[in-house]
C-alpha cells in the first residue's frame, strides 16, 4: 500500500471533520440556518417555493450587504456604530437630490458614495490619530447624522427619487424559469459579497484581520496601522451607502429607513462567529449570520410572537453567541495544550526536555563559556501573542 493511500482520510473522518466544523462557532451559524428555513418551511409551505425564497433573499440582502461591512470593522478589533444613520442619511439624500429627474441619478450617486468614504474617513482618523475608543466616534457620528437628517426632513417623509433609480431596489430580470424574477438586490449582494472574500485572502485583507489579532505585530511588520484600521472604516460606510440605494427602492424614502441597523449587523457578525475584539472570523458567516437572524424573525413571526420581543431577541442572540464562541475558543486552547507534549514528539512520547527531572539528584553544574563578543548581543525578539485556534483565523 503507497503512502498516499495510507494517509488518505476514510469517509468517518470526512463526516467527523464536518460535524466538528459544523458545531464550532465558524460553522454553528448555516445549520442554524438549516435548521431555521426547515422550521419556516413546516409552518408555511409557500415560502419553500422559490419565487418567495428569492424574495426572502431580496429582504435580506440590505442588512447581509452592512453586516458585511460591519465584518471588516468588528475583525479589525473595532466597531461602527454609524452605519445605521449612514444607511438614513443616503436615503434621504437619493430621495431629495434625485427628484424626478433621471439626468441627476449619476452624479447623485457618486456623491453617495463620496459622502459615504467621508463619513468613514473621519472615524477611522478619529480613532487612529486621537486614540478615542471607536465605540464613542461611532456613536458621535451617528447621532451627527441622525440630527442632520431630522433637521433636513423634519422628521418626516420627503423626496421621491425617480422610478429608474428606485429600480435599482425593487426591479430585476424578468421572466426567467421557476424563479420568475431575479432581483437586483440578489444580483449586488451575490457582487459585494464576491468582492468581500476576494478581498478577505489578499494580503491588505489579511492584514486587516492581523491587526485584531496583533496590532503591535502588525506595527513591526512595516504595516501603517492608522491606513488599515481606517480603511475598515471606509469599507463600512461604503457597504452601508450601497445598502442604503437598495433600500431606497425597496422601503422608500423616510428618516426611520435604516434605523437600529447597526445593532441588527453586529448580531449578524457575532452570530455568525466572528469575535468580538478581532483577530477571527469569516465573511460568508457574518453575511450566513444575517440570513439566519432574518429568518429567526420571520419564524417568530409565523409562531405568532410579538414583534416587539425583536431587540430583546437580539440582545440574547449576542451574549449566547459571544459566550458560545469564548467557550469555544477556551475548550480548544486547553486542548492544544494538553496534546503539545505529545505532539513535540514523532514517536508520540514525551520527548527528554519536557520529561521530568529528578530532585533528588542535581546535575552537575556547566561551566559558562565566556561571551567573546558581549557587545554585539541581540536584542530580544518581539513576543508574539499569535492565538492557538488558527484554523478559524483569515476566514480562508
């Protein structure tokens, strides 16, 4: 027998791997999806046909596209507050600027997508250059934008953007097979979330999720903490910009739009197992983390529980998954190190250095030779406090 064949993995070990995945807070997030979609599918057959599961998906894709966003923040060991009232301010800003004018849909969404890198800008360099804690920049900046759109509107619905822009939201190709129509919606988080993996494994992603782990690693390794950790910013208002041009078409136009979103998508990102502080996570289960909140509302609400139960689901939802992950993440590092012994030998028995020493019968002492260059020691290296549980890190 070849030694490929020996050490090929048989089908047990395929499904012990996958079990083991599956129940770690990387994978807990899809069969929590699974499990949630059957339940919905049970209480109301329709919504297993996939015209309605498409447009579920349409729902979803607002809040899965900031949850996105919200990953890269949250990975970089920060957090965005703002993206909610960012959501609002591009709501209104489409509704008032665009008008019924089809010629201003261009340049009003470039100046979307402008305001939005702005508004990311200025809270990355805030937190980068003036050490306030991100939660305070965050939170400034979204009651900024919240009374700056309040003062704008006065509280109350204003602006109808042209049909052609709100198309973007609400529109889609038609008359396809069995699915009758794909959404645009679909189509742009199918887009964003595509870009997003890609841009997790190249090495400016990588960094990102390095500096929540490390950022003192990171500052060694010739990376420009402040540019790294900004950019995370920029990425979150430009996700919440895009969401917003969605939602224009799909909820309208008023101050409420977008309201609570920023607590909707980190429940999101920690249901989907990403930790709280960086260093650890996957894009695709922040983004699986969102679908499955959505359809954890949509199941209560065929149960018939009370929409208001809503924020108190949430706040649950984020201490059991940080507990969860914290003891997940606990239980491992204590196995890693129960097997290190072990492992450091190929014969699997404790190798001499780490066995142990008997007391009772020192040694003899070694004699020093002395350093013939004393002046040319090296310095000691940078610690690492490189984590034990890597196979979840960088989301690959």
């Amino acid at each position: 027998m070849s030694t490929s064949t020996a050490h090929q993995p048989s089908t047990l070990d395929r499904l012990a791997n996958l079990g083991r995945t599956l129940i770690s807070p990387r994978g807990a997030v899809f069969l929590l999806l699974i499990v949630l979609l059957v339940m919905i599918a049970i209480l109301n057959p329709s919504f297993a046909e996939p015209g309605q599961f498409i447009r579920f998906i349409q729902r979803v894709a607002p809040i899965a596209i900031v949850a996105i966003g919200q990953y890269f923040v949250i990975v970089g060991g920060e957090f965005d507050l703002s993206m909610g009232s960012v959501v609002t301010a591009q709501v209104v800003i489409a509704g008032n600027l665009i008008g019924q004018d089809d010629a201003m849909i261009v340049p009003v969404t470039i100046f979307m997508f402008v305001f939005g890198a702005l508004v990311g800008l200025v809270n990355g360099l805030i937190v980068s250059f003036l050490r306030v804690p991100s939660f305070i920049v965050t939170l400034g900046m979204m009651l900024a934008l919240l009374g700056g759109v309040l003062y704008w509107t006065g509280g109350a619905a204003t602006g109808n953007p042209a049909d052609a822009f709100r198309e973007i939201g609400r529109g889609g190709i038609r008359d396809l097979p069995v699915i009758d129509i794909l959404p645009w919606s679909v189509v742009v988080l199918a887009v964003v979330l595509a870009l997003a993996v890609w841009f997790a494994r190249r090495p400016f992603g990588r960094t990102i999720i390095a500096l929540g782990d490390n950022a003192t690693t990171v500052r060694y390794a010739g990376a420009r903490n402040w540019w790294v950790k900004t950019s995370t910013f920029i990425i979150s208002s430009l996700s919440a910009t895009v969401a917003g041009i969605l939602l224009v078409g799909y909820a309208g136009v008023h101050p409420s739009v977008g309201r609570g979103y920023e607590f909707t998508a980190i429940t999101a990102v920690v249901l989907g197992g990403v930790v709280l502080g960086g260093g650890r996570g996957w894009v695709v289960a922040a983004a699986a983390g969102a679908f499955a909140l959505e359809a954890l509302f949509t199941l209560l609400n065929f149960a018939g529980v009370p929409s208001t139960y809503r924020d108190a689901v949430q706040g649950l939802i984020i201490i059991l998954a940080v507990a969860y992950a914290a003891t997940t993440v606990r239980a491992r590092r204590r196995g890693r190190a129960l097997e290190t012994p072990a492992a450091a030998s190929p014969t699997g028995t404790i190798p001499p250095e780490a066995a142990p020493v008997d007391q009772t019968s020192p040694a003899p002492p070694v004699a020093k030779e002395p350093d013939p260059n004393p002046v040319s020691a090296r310095p000691a290296p940078i610690p690492s406090t490189q984590r034990a549980d890597n196979e979840t890190k960088g989301g690959s």
